[in-house]
C-alpha cells in the first residue's frame, strides 16, 4: 500500500513538474521573440518587410496598364466608353496620359522598393538572424495554439494528486472509515456525471458536422474519468476510524510547525524540574522519535496516536495530561529563555489535543449523518448539483460540460492558479520567509501587534498572486507557525492566518482587478487600482480598531534602539535574496523584454523563486557542513531536487483542490444565469441604498459559494445592469464586489479561506475548539469566524454606503 502511494506521487509530480516549467518556458520564449523583432528593426531598418520573401511587383514601367473593363459589363461597357469619346474628345485621352504617367511611376516606385529588399536581403547576418527569429515565431505560435491543452493536462495530473491524497476542500474531514468511504463514492459518482455529460457533449460536437472537432472533451473525460476510479480504489481502501484524511502526507505543511515542537521538548528535557514534568518528557520524546522516523512527511496523527500508546502503557493516561500541566507551570515560573515559553505553548497545545481526543484514537470513532455529510468535498456536491439540474429541468445533459469547458477560453488565467501555488511551495521549501520574519523578531511584538503587522505587509504578495485563497494556501503555514511561536492565542492565530490574503485584492496589479476590467469597458484598471488604495486603507484603519479592542493584556514592543543590532543581522541576512530577485527581474526586463507587471507576474516569479530556492538550499547545505558535528542536527537540510520535488508535490495537491471548485463554480454560475434568477429580482428601486442592501447580501452569497475568477464573470452577466440602472456608479459597484467576495470568503458555512487555512496547517490546529479548557468568552472561542467577519463586515458596510451618504448629503448642501 505505502509503496503504491509512493508510485502514484512520482506519477502526478514528475509530469506536473514538465508542464509547469513548459509553460513558463513558452512564455519566456513569447517575450523572447518579441524582443527580437525590435532588435531586428533596430539593426534593419523595415525588419518587418525584409523577414519575409521579397515579390516582385505585377506591373510594366514602360506601359503600365489600365485598369481592365468589367467583364459583366458586356458590350454595354464598350458602347459608354465611345459615347463618351464623342462627347468629351481630347479631355478623356488627356486623362488616361496623366493616369498612365502616375501608374508608371507607382510602378517604377514599387519595383525600385523590391530591388533594394532583394539587395539588403542577401546580407548573411539579416539571414540567420532571421533564420532564428522566424523558428523560435514558429515555437511560440504552436505553443499558444495548445493554451488548452496545458490547461486540461495540469487539471488532470492536479486532480489525480489531489483525489489519491484525499485532499479535495471540504468543510471538515472525514474521520471514520465510513464516512471516508461515504465521501469516495459521492465523489465518485459527481465524476462519473461530468464524464458522462462531456460525453454527449462530444457526440453532438460529432453530430454538428464541425470540420475541426475539438480533441478538448476527450482530455477532460480522461481527467475526471482517473479521478473516478481513483475514488473506487480509494473506496474499497478507507481510512482507520479517527484518523483524519487530510494529513497532508506528503505536502510537508506541518514539517516547521513539529520542528517548533521537537525543539520545545529538547528544552524541557534539559530542564528535569519534576518526575512528572519527566514522564511528560518521555511521551512526547517519543512522539518526536515516532515524527522523525516518518522520512517522507510528518505525520501529526499517527504521532498523536503513538503518544496514547505510551499513555497507556503508564495506565496512567490521566495523570500524565496532567503532569505535561504541571510541566508547563514550573517551565513558566523558571521563564529561563525564549524557547522555555515555546515549549510551555507546544506542551500546553499538546496537553489540550490530549484532552480532546481521548479515546477517540482507542475506539472507533462515530461520526453523525451531520459529520458524514461535511466531509463530502464541495467540488462533488456541485457536480451532482448541475448534473440532476441540467438533466431534470433542462433535459440538456451536456450543459454541465458546455459550461465546465468555457473555463478553457480562459486557459491563461486559470493555468495561472498553478503557477501562483508553485510560488508558495517553493516558498515553502526555503528559509526566505524565515529570515525575513527575523527582521521582527528583535522587536519582541506582542500577539496582536505582531498579528497586524504581518497581515499589513502580507497585502504586497497578494496583490501579486492574484487572490487571497493562493496566498493563504502558499505562505498560511509559515504564517501560522511563526504567530504560535510568539505565543499568539489559537483563535488569533487562526484568523490572522485566514486573513492575511484579504488586504491585497485591491492593490496594484491583483489579476482580478484586470479581470475585472476587462469584462467590463466602463471601468479601467486605473480607477479600480484607485479606489482600491483608499479600501486598503479602510481596511487596515477597522482591522487595527477591531484587534485592539479585543485585545488580551497589554500591547508590547522591544525598544527600537536595543533591538537594531539584531535587526540589523537579520536585514544583512536577506540582502542576498533580494541582490538576487532584483537581477532576475533585471535581467527578464531586459534581456526578454518581460516587464515585472500582472501579466507577466505569474512567469517572473515562478522563475526568481526556482533560482532563489537553488541559492537557499546551496547555502543551507553548505552551512550545515561547516557546523560542528556536536552542534550539527541529525538530518541535512533538503537539497534543491528533494525541495523542488516536494514543491510540485504540493502544488498538485492545492492546485486540484482549487481548480476542481473553480471548474464547478463555472457550472453553477451557468445554472443561475440560465435560471434567469436575474429577472426575479426588480431592476429599479425607489432609493440606491434599498438597491445596495439587496446587492449587499446577494454579492456575499456569491462569495461564500464560488472562487473569485467565476463570481466576477457571473457578476458582470448579471447584477452590473442592476448597479448602474439605479445609480451606483461602476467604480463604486466593483469595489463593493470585491469587497463582499472577501467577506463570503472567511463567512461560514463554506468560507473558503477557512477551509484553506484548515487544509495548510491542519486538523491539529484545531483542537483547542474540542478541548475542555477552551475560553469561556464566546468572542476568543470563536475569534478565528468571528474577527475576520467584523473586520471584512465593517469595511463593506462603509464601503457599500458611505459614499451613497456622501451623495446624498453632497445634493442637500450644494
């Protein structure tokens, strides 16, 4: 079985590896001839016309010819030209001397123009440069023409991945064998619909009597119809009961955050301060010993499960929860060292997930029609959804696929996706984060403090990545690791992490925004970017309000001056890596012509991150080797093709996730433009703000149930004429919308950002919400939902009517 998972890796990662570095090469090699054709009329003048085969002109200098009568004319044309001879005379013989003189010498103009081009073209270097100019035109050409078919394939490779590692997004995961299985065979059967629809979809493409039918429907029943039996195979071999699905086994998520642990226990081992803080020590030692025996992934459960093995092997699982307590008491009263309070966090963590899941690991766990039901992925209900839709109401079985394939005409944008998650695992896969966390470190900064900080400067790369969901999938885990090691409370962790894409949407050059105006002329990415910056800082104004206010204890900061020496180490240590992405971009700009903007992001990255991960693994190994063989850890750290395969590992778990939704979320945006749904609602109201508030809870619904790149497309067939037919200016009526998707995002029940979140730092992070010591304040038990939902409330809320009041009250005192 683990030797059969292990084949199925190699087979989805080292193909996906091939098509992600083809499509970044085919859109260098885009920008590439480009260049070249200004470098060929830079060096030639007229380039354009000397790249291609000369041709001689059809026409004679020493009597160019007339221009010939029209042949249905007859002899009726013959009879007009001799009426007119009688009646003008000379006049019409001067006429034709004078256009035979002017043709002559259009003539002589063209044929001198050919001879200089055939002379010029016999220079050897215009040849060759040419020569490659129009191979690599060629490339380029037939690349672009597979824009699909690159699309489709990374689907399946990324689909496949993420359906054998059961990693598709659902709103919990199963954690019984029968609701695993339950939630296989709803998969299964919403993939045995779309295979179906595409192929009738097919057949009538067949029936249309097209000349060139599209080979696109077979590529997508080839993906679905992998991921369908990969749902039976993983059917009939369910998971243990209480062992959840999605561990991430082989995405590495949870690595930095069990480093922190192994870390925490190494300190309280060292320390000895009781027999039971010793007894703590040794079950949770071997716990380590049961994670690093895992040589692929870090498996957090199976560790868990090995410690209430030890547990019971003391028949004293009680006492030993709360020995690790008493543990964390005298590591608080000691407060040695920064790593002491790490480890009073971890231990207390650890304590509470004890807490939580005792005997849940020892018998089978029971799950309820509620818990079954939630551990479907969403991508299946939608499935089955459009398939009983389109089939019941429409008798029109191959709309699913009519929609589901529209998503190729945007091939770009949702290859795109990919590229943008391949970003963050290579992310991932480096210490860049690390170090530039390092920089604030020194500052000692509070849990709050510390939480506002990195959302505000976590707004850059989202603006680059093109949507909130693709941050939080690539940077949430380091995020969330370095909050719990400040001792940030599990609920602020969580949001802060679920939140830390929401601020950039609105900044220059977020892809969305060009998406958005793109679909629609009367906005221009100029004025959306425009508004966008004043949202930011509404946004960041109510973020600051809504923290500090639910604050615990006091906010705290280093004195600046005591901390720049450390700070000024720790911007020496990240010099380097920004020395190197400011060459890579350099030397894009202008050795490809490739401008660092939002269309050409999502291929610069991929390309400075691949060449920084080489610098940071080179480094990280050669400064483990230098170190002392008694101060060296056990194990190296990951060299550049473990790091790059574990990257494209991960990217095809997130990708599938991700892509599955947005293809469904294209189907349902079809059923609900087809359902004329628009028409229920009335196009005018007696008041803009009436119109608003109805714009306001629809645009949120939206958000909770489709990905961005769908919902805008949805939007603008839909709600626009609403908007504009009661007064909402355009400018005003986008915002809005982004706005409102970020709210839907972090709002259950669906709250896709959550369920992100959920997915990259795992089940684990959530234990605090089933332990029996959880806060008793509603607010910090629920503060993960409820502080994003205030925020992202607040700020649409003033966004949506604020300027609605400004008009009003701009009218009454004019």
């Amino acid at each position: 079985m683990e030797k059969l998972k292990k084949l199925s890796v190699w087979l989805t990662t080292i193909p996906l590896a091939f098509l992600l570095i083809g499509i970044i090469v085919c859109s260098t090699v885009g920008d590439l001839h480009s260049t070249l054709l200004k470098v060929g009329e830079f060096n030639w003048t007229g380039y354009s016309e000397l790249r291609q085969p000369a041709e001689r002109p059809d026409c004679d200098v020493a009597g160019a010819p007339s221009p010939a009568p029209d042949e249905a004319q007859g002899d009726s044309a013959d009879d007009e030209d001799a009426l007119l001879d009688d009646l003008f005379g000379g006049a019409e013989e001067e006429v034709s001397a004078d256009a035979r003189e002017a043709a002559q010498a259009v003539c002589a103009e063209k044929i001198a123009k050919y001879e200089d081009i055939v002379k010029r073209q016999d220079d050897t270097g215009l040849r060759i440069f040419v020569s490659i100019e129009q191979a690599i035109g060629d490339f380029v050409a037939n690349a672009r023409a597979f824009d699909r078919h690159f699309l489709v394939l990374v689907f399946i490779f990324c689909g496949l991945a993420t359906t054998l590692q059961r990693q598709h997004l659902a709103l919990r995961s199963p954690t019984s064998r029968k609701g695993d299985r339950l939630s296989q065979v709803v998969q299964a059967i919403g993939n045995i619909i779309i295979v179906a629809s595409f192929a009738v979809y097919y057949q009538l493409d067949l029936k249309s009597g097209v000349e060139h039918v599209s080979n696109i429907p077979i590529f997508w029943m080839i993906a679905f119809g992998l991921m369908a039996l990969a749902n039976i195979w993983l059917a009939a071999h369910p998971i243990s009961d209480a062992v959840p699905s999605n561990a991430e086994k082989s995405s590495g998520h949870r690595e930095d955050i069990a480093e922190s642990s192994k870390e925490s226990v190494k300190v309280a081992e060292s320390s000895k301060a009781s027999e039971n803080a010793s007894v703590s020590e040794e079950s949770s030692t071997e716990s380590v010993k049961v994670e690093e025996s895992s040589s692929e992934s870090v498996k957090v459960e199976e560790s868990s499960s090995e410690s209430v093995k030890v547990e019971e092997t003391s028949k004293e699982s009680v006492k030993v929860a709360e020995s690790s307590k008493e543990s964390v008491k005298v590591a608080e009263s000691s407060k040695e060292s920064e790593n002491a309070a790490v480890s009073e966090e971890t231990s207390t963590e650890s304590a509470k997930a004890e807490d939580s899941s005792k005997g849940s690991s020892q018998t089978p766990h029971k799950e309820g029609l509620g818990g079954l039901l939630l551990g479907i992925p969403l991508y299946a209900y939608m499935a089955i959804l459009c398939g009983l839709y389109f089939l019941v109401f429409e008798q029109h079985f191959a709309g699913v696929a009519t929609y589901m394939n529209q998503m190729t005409e945007h091939a770009n944008l949702y290859t795109n996706v990919a590229l943008y998650v391949f970003c963050g695992m290579m992310l991932k896969n480096t210490d860049i984060a690390d170090k530039f966390l390092a920089i604030l470190r020194p500052f000692k900064l509070s849990p709050e403090l510390l939480v506002f900080v990195i959302v505000l400067l976590s707004a850059l790369p989202t603006a680059y990545s093109g949507a909130s969901g693709i941050f939080v999938i690539a940077a949430g885990a380091i995020i969330y690791r370095e909050l719990k090691q400040t001792k940030t409370r599990d609920g602020l962790a969580l949001a802060g992490t679920a939140m830390s894409g929401s601020m950039g949407i609105v900044l220059s050059p977020c892809l969305l925004v060009v998406i958005v105006a793109a679909l629609n002329n009367n906005v221009t990415t100029d004025e959306l970017f425009s508004a966008g910056l004043s949202v930011f800082f509404v946004n960041i104004f109510v973020f600051a309000i809504v923290l500090f206010t639910t604050k615990q204890g006091r906010i705290s900061f280093e004195n600046p001056i005591k901390a720049m020496p450390e700070v000024g180490r720790a911007i020496v240590g990240v010099l380097p890596y920004i020395a190197i992405g400011a060459a890579v971009l350099l030397f894009m700009r202008y050795g490809f012509g490739a401008a660092f903007d939002e269309y050409k992001a999502p291929v610069l990255l991929p390309f400075m991150l691949l060449v920084l991960l080489v610098y940071d693994r080179t480094m990280a190994r050669r400064a483990w080797r230098r170190m002392p063989e008694a101060e060296r850890p056990k194990t190296a750290p990951h060299g550049i093709g473990r790091s790059l395969f574990d990257s494209v590992n991960s990217t095809s778990i997130h990708s599938g996730g991700l892509l599955s939704l947005m293809t469904l979320s294209v189907c349902i945006g079809g059923i609900i433009d087809r359902a004329n749904l628009n028409a229920l609602l009335p196009q005018h109201f007696s008041s803009p703000f009436i119109a608003m508030a109805l714009l306001f809870v629809i645009l949120v619904i939206i958000g909770m149930i489709m990905d961005p790149y769908g919902a805008v497309i949805l939007v603008s067939a839909t709600l626009t004429q609403i908007a504009a037919s009661n007064g909402i200016a355009p400018i005003h009526f986008w915002v809005t919308v982004l706005c409102a998707f970020e709210l839907g995002y972090l709002t259950p029940p669906v709250a896709l950002n959550q369920l992100l979140t959920r997915q990259v730092v795992g089940e684990s992070a959530y234990a605090y919400e089933r332990a029996t010591d959880r806060p008793k304040n509603f607010w910090y038990r629920h503060e993960r939902i409820l502080l994003p939902v205030a925020v992202k409330g607040i700020v649409l809320l003033l966004v949506a009517f604020m300027p609605l009041i400004i008009n009003v009250l701009r009218v009454k005192f004019r």
